[in-house]
C-alpha cells in the first residue's frame, strides 16, 4: 500500500511544472519597464536623468529576477 501511494507521488511529482501564473505578470511589467525606458530616452525637449535613472535600476532589478525566473526554475 505504501509502495503504491509513494509511485503515485512521484507520478504526479513528475508532471508538476515549474510555471507559475506570477510570471506572466512579472514578464509583462517587465516589458512595460522597458516600453518606459526607452520613451524616456527618446524624448526630445528634455531629458529627466533622475526618471532614467530609476527606470534603469528598476529594469536591471526585473531582468535579473526573470532571469533567476526562466534559467533557474522553468529549466530547473
């Protein structure tokens, strides 16, 4: 009996993924962070560098946190 309900729990280990509904967002507002920064560079008249500043820093933070995300836990 045992034996049977430790295969079932690794069957249902087996195909338990990685993906979590987190990520789609943590995706999206790390494409709305870059949408951002580049419209903060290309505008024309006048440049604010603290906006650029913060929006770079808040960009490296996403990027590195979607790379843990992909490398580290998807493809485990």
């Amino acid at each position: 009996m045992f034996l049977a309900a430790e295969e079932a729990t690794e069957a249902v280990a087996a195909t338990a993924s990685n993906f979590n509904t987190f990520d789609i967002f943590m995706l999206v507002f790390t494409l709305l962070i870059f949408l951002g920064f580049v419209r903060l560079l290309l505008a024309r008249p006048r440049k604010n560098l603290f906006a650029i500043g913060f929006t770079f820093v808040s960009l490296a933070t996403f990027l590195y946190v979607d790379y843990i995300m992909i490398f580290e836990v998807w493809m485990g």
